[in-house]
C-alpha cells in the first residue's frame, strides 16, 4: 500500500515513519533543494523501500522546505522529510566536534576550517539518530564526502555511504543552490572554472601527468577571468587529498574560486591516456 509523505521533526517520528521498511536512504539537503538532490533522492528511491530527507542548516540556522520542493521531492521518491528544531541535533549544552586529521586540514579545511568539522559533526549525528541503510552524497563536495566516508568507518556507524557523481548543468556548471546569486555575467565568467578543470581531464588522457604543468595551465586559464578569484586549485589524491605531482588514474583535479559573492567548489576524476578503467 503507499503511503503518504510525511513531515517528521524528531528521530521518533522517523522511526514510527519507516517503521516495516527492510531498507532505508538518508538524502542529506543542507541547504536549498536543487536537481542535484532530486538525482540523490531518484537513487535512493530505486535502491531503498523508504527514503528519508533531511532538511537541516548545519550551523543550526532553522530551515523549511516549502511546497513546490516538498512535491518535487516526492514525485522522486522521498516520503519522509526530517526536518528537527536546531535543538534536537545540537541539544543545550552541546559541546562536541568532530575532527578528521589530517583530511580535514587541507584545501577546505584551510578556506572553511569550522564548516567541514561541522559537517563531520552533524553526519555523525544525523547517521546516528536515523540509522539509515545507505547514506547518499554527491561528489561535488568531494572533501567533504572523503570525511564522511573516513569518520563512517572510523566510528563504525549504521550502513553504508553511497557516492553519487556530480550533476551539472547543460553548461557545465555543477549544480549548487548558491548558483541562484549569480548574475548572468557572473554565470558566464564561472564557467572558465570547469572548462579549466576539463582541459586538465583531457591534456591528461594525452597523456601530460605533470602536476605541475597542468595546474599552472588551468591556473593562466583560470586568470584570463580577473573577476574569479582563485582559492586553490590542485591535482589530488581523493583518500588522502595530499597532492600528487604525477597523475595517476582516479586522481581527482580540484578547484574553489569566487565571483562575487558566490564561491563555486568543482572537480573532475582524471585518467592516464595509456590506462583505461570502466568509469
């Protein structure tokens, strides 16, 4: 029998909720619904018998889901929406954070110290109060995914994490809820930072595995744009995040730049032109 979707604001309403599901999806939406979720939520529909959504800033900041994201969210999938009062995942007195060494102190963990440890700190908290089967984030926030996955086994939490690749628009901007600020000039200029993340992928499959020169052409690419303004950009290993100074298939180009006062976080998986894989 189906059932409708619900609103639930504390881990018991979810548990009465999901109650005779064998397997259940957590969708993480820590911050405005965009299609980029709704990829998230279609996967989780089709790999779970309940779908669950949270709606939750990480700095406590109350958040809501109104209507129109509430019906799309449904029509793919979701059925329950768990949205909790600040106070139920950070209680009065609240005095923890996690930290991952070493992984979180790098690339964001420089540009956002506080935000990837609360991130890790909210995951923790989230996975711990829902339980859920399969936990499923995009690669967008590729460091932050890397956490997730390290601190999951680490504190031997319920389930698994499911990595899900990067949606984009058709101009191959990755989809993010802060897109909605730019301007339309401003959109125009951000997309010089996946088109230099592109040129690392295919100078690559050419077979160019210097670090080095890669980075300093998407770099003079990047700076034909003086309106970005360029965090860092860098050739990685995706487990460690330590940069690489050959390329290596399944390294991970990475990039963070502003326009604005919109910051555009993007990366693309890079493979040796005499290696093949089935990715």
């Amino acid at each position: 029998m189906h059932r409708q979707p619900t609103r639930c604001t504390t881990p018991a309403d979810v548990m009465d909720a999901t109650l005779g599901a064998v397997t259940i999806g957590l969708v993480p939406a820590l911050g405005a619904l965009h299609a980029g979720h709704l990829a998230l939520i279609r996967r989780s529909h089709a790999e779970n018998d309940d779908t669950i959504v949270v709606i939750f800033d990480p700095d406590g900041t109350p958040l809501s889901l109104d209507d129109t994201d509430f019906q799309q969210a449904s029509e793919e999938g979701a059925r329950i929406f768990y949205n909790p009062a600040p106070t139920t995942v950070y209680p009065p007195g609240f005095a923890t954070t996690v930290h991952i060494n070493g992984l979180s102190d790098r690339w964001e963990g420089e540009s956002q110290p506080e935000v990837q440890d609360r991130i890790a700190t909210l995951m923790t908290i989230l996975i711990n109060q829902l339980q859920p089967t399969r936990t499923y984030l995009g690669e967008k926030h590729l460091q932050q995914l890397t956490i997730v996955k390290r601190l999951h086994t680490d504190l031997s939490l319920s389930g698994e994490i499911v990595t899900c690749p990067i949606v984009r628009d058709p101009d191959g901007l990755p989809l993010s809820s802060a897109n909605a600020t730019l301007t339309p000039d401003e959109r125009n200029t951000a997309l010089a930072i996946p088109a230099a993340l592109f040129a690392i992928q295919q100078r690559t499959l050419e077979d160019e595995t210097n670090s080095a020169i890669l980075e300093a052409e998407a770099r003079t690419q990047i700076a034909a744009h003086p309106d970005i303004n360029l965090e860092y950009l860098a050739i990685v290993d995706p487990e460690t995040f330590t940069p690489l100074p050959e390329v290596v298939t399944g390294a991970r180009a990475i990039v963070a730049a502003t326009i604005g006062g919109t910051r555009i976080l993007d990366n693309v998986y890079l493979q040796r032109g005499t290696e093949h894989t089935d990715r």
